[in-house]
C-alpha cells in the first residue's frame, strides 16, 4: 500500500552516484550538440545556465556524489570497504576536464575525451557501481568488513 511517506533515505542515498553521473553524461552530451540545440530551439541544461557556469554545476555534481558515498559507508548503507571508489575522483575530473573548462571550444576541440564519460568499458560509472556490488558481496561474506 503506498502511503506517500518516504522513511528510509537509503536507496536515495545510496543511487545519488548513478543518477549525478547520469547527469554528468547528459550535461557533456548537451555540451558537445550545443549548436544543434540552439538551431532547433532545443533548451538543455547547458544552454540553461550557460556553457561559463556548467562547470559549477559539474563541480557541485561530482561533489555531492562521492559525498554520497562516504555518507553511505558512515550510515552502513554501503560497506566501507566501497570507499575504494574514491579512488575514481581524479579519473572523474579528468573525464569533465572539458566542462569544468567553462569554454566552448574547448569542449567542442577535446569532444573525444568528454565522450569517455559515457563511452568504453570501464567508464568510471561501471568501475564505480562494480566496486559496490563486490564490496556488498565481500561484507556478506565476511562480516567483518561490513561494519
């Protein structure tokens, strides 16, 4: 029976990574199809706040998730052991590197490297989301690693 009352945070929580990164893949699609969407009157989140102030909106995004993550170990909704994945933050910001530049050509003249976000088999999203399967599975079977 759904009763419109939401009471445990952990699946927000916990899914804040996956969705900020999905996010940031649209944010660098809309960036790279900048003038196409201004053509047809198309209006993306880049084209909102302007190619100059995406890059705050990147920066707040890849901050609020690996928050996301720690705050999820601190609350035991995630194992500590997913910590690891904070090892993907610099990863993470060479991928936006584009974005977090504020200029428009220098998105469209680095357009390869912003694709890299969603693009290849270990994209920094999959690394990550494996990284939190594995680690649920280890504390599972070893409890101790869970606390």
């Amino acid at each position: 029976m759904q009763t419109s009352i939401y009471t445990n945070p952990a699946p927000l929580i916990v899914g804040l990574p996956n969705g900020l990164f999905t996010l940031l893949i649209l944010i660098g699609s809309g960036a790279l199809e900048l003038d196409a969407c201004r053509a047809v009157g198309k209006i993306t989140l880049v084209l909102l706040v302007g190619i100059r102030n995406t890059k705050y909106v990147v920066y707040a995004s890849i901050a609020i998730m690996y928050l996301a993550i720690v705050f999820s170990a601190i609350l035991h909704y995630l194992p500590y052991i997913s910590l690891i994945s904070l090892l993907l933050i610099p990863r993470t910001l060479r991928l936006a590197g584009p974005l977090l530049s504020g200029d428009e050509y220098v998105v469209r003249s680095r357009w390869r490297e912003l694709r890299n976000l969603w693009a290849g088999p270990f994209s920094v999203r999959l690394v990550m989301l494996i990284i939190f399967i594995v680690s649920i599975i280890i504390a599972r079977v070893y409890p101790p690693l869970s606390v």
